[in-house]
C-alpha cells in the first residue's frame, strides 16, 4: 500500500519519480513485487539488479539495504537479499494495522472533503477504475488504486499518515496470497470509502476503510483453509 498503501497501492509503487539511482531500484523492486513479477522468498541477486536498473552495486546494496529497513526484503549473510516471506502470524498482525491505517485515512480525507479540485481527484480515479474493471485491464486498474489512494492522502492532509501509511507490508500479503476475486471486491469497497467521504461522513468513511481490509483478511485466510492439509 504506497504510496505501498494498506491496500497495496499508493505509494512506493506509485507514480513516483526517483530522484537518484538508488531511489530507481528501489521502486523498481516494489512496483514489481505489486505487479506480482516478484515473490516471497524470490532472491534478489546484485549483479541482476545492477544489470536491469543500469547501475553499480553499491547502489543496488543501497536500495536492497533500504527495502530491507522497509521490512520488504531480508538479507542474509549467507543467502544475500530475498524478499520476506511472512508467517501467518505476520500476515495477520499486517492487516490488523492496515485495517486502522486505512479507516484513518478515509475518516481525515472525508473531513477534508471540501477541496474540490481534490474531490474531482477521487471521482476521477473512481472513474478509471470502474473503467479499467469494465475493460477488464488490469495495469489500468493498478493505476487507478495508485491515484485513488493519492486523492485520498490529498484530502487527508495528515504529514502522519504520508509518513506511516507506506510502511504497512501490504505489497508482500498480495504478492504472497494471490486472491481469486480481488478486483471485483477492491471495485466495491472503494465505491463504498469514496462515497462516505465525498459525502464528509466521517464515520461511515472510517468504518468502509476498515471493512475494507477486514474484507482482504477474509479472502486471505479462506484461501489459507482452502490450501491447509
């Protein structure tokens, strides 16, 4: 979710632009761990990454070793950098987080809904996202979460929340459960956010955000009972 938004989206793989080498292969690797190009447990290899981004090494350790304090890569001595892997009890305590994270970031966008420049920002990716779900494209629709999320942190105005809410590991739940059905229900709720906050709701805006990942969590561990033994 950033932004790595709680729901995975706006943020660190968003529509950022790096301002050095380093910022480059770090949002390269997060924007493809969002795009599932990358999984859990996936070794990320130096002498790869340089080749790939055009850069040195030290670089590269630079960007692995901040993906590392962002809790999205590990490194080893041994192995080298991998991107983390989470237990059950991770994924949980993730989207235990994300679900506050985000009912706080729809309840302070809904009490800064009278900008309407940044209203029309949310009605417009509101707009590309049911577009994108119609035309069933799915890089339109990860761009329309990307601006979805940014309006909504627009209208928060919260330096708190620009701070906290791209380090929730929502990047790593998606790429590590691959949910049936996600779009559809992602299309749903972020009806459901987007309409209590244009209309200033505060608590139905907050409680939407939170139904929202409680929704994820539920998709996350059927999917967990479908696979148990």
């Amino acid at each position: 979710m950033g932004f790595t938004n709680a729901d995975g989206s706006a943020g660190a793989g968003s529509d950022h632009h790096p301002a050095t080498a380093s910022e480059h292969v770090f949002f390269g690797v997060v924007s493809a761990l969002e795009a599932q190009e990358l999984v859990p447990g996936q070794r990320l290899v130096e002498t790869e990454l340089a080749k790939q981004y055009q850069v040195g090494r030290n670089t590269v350790r630079e960007a692995l070793h901040r993906l590392a304090a962002e809790g999205l890569v590990e490194l080893s001595r041994n192995r080298g950098a991998a991107i983390r892997r989470l237990t059950l009890r991770e994924t949980v305590d993730v989207l235990d987080v994300a679900e506050r994270m985000t009912g706080l970031l729809a309840r302070t966008a809904a009490r800064g809904n009278g900008d309407l420049e940044l209203r029309r920002l949310l009605e417009t990716a509101m707009e590309a996202l049911a577009q994108a779900a119609n035309d069933d494209d799915t890089d339109a629709f990860a761009r329309g979460r990307r601006h979805f999320y940014r309006a909504l942190m627009q209208l928060s105005g919260s330096a708190e929340l620009r701070r906290l809410f791209p380090a929730i590991q929502m990047p790593i739940v998606y790429a590590q459960h691959r949910l049936a059905g996600l779009q559809k229900l992602r299309l749903r709720d972020y009806r459901a956010i987007a309409n209590a906050v244009l209309e200033g709701d505060e608590k139905g805006a907050d409680e939407a955000g939170m139904a929202h990942v409680r929704n994820v969590r539920e998709l996350v561990l059927q999917k967990l009972m479908t696979q148990a033994p």
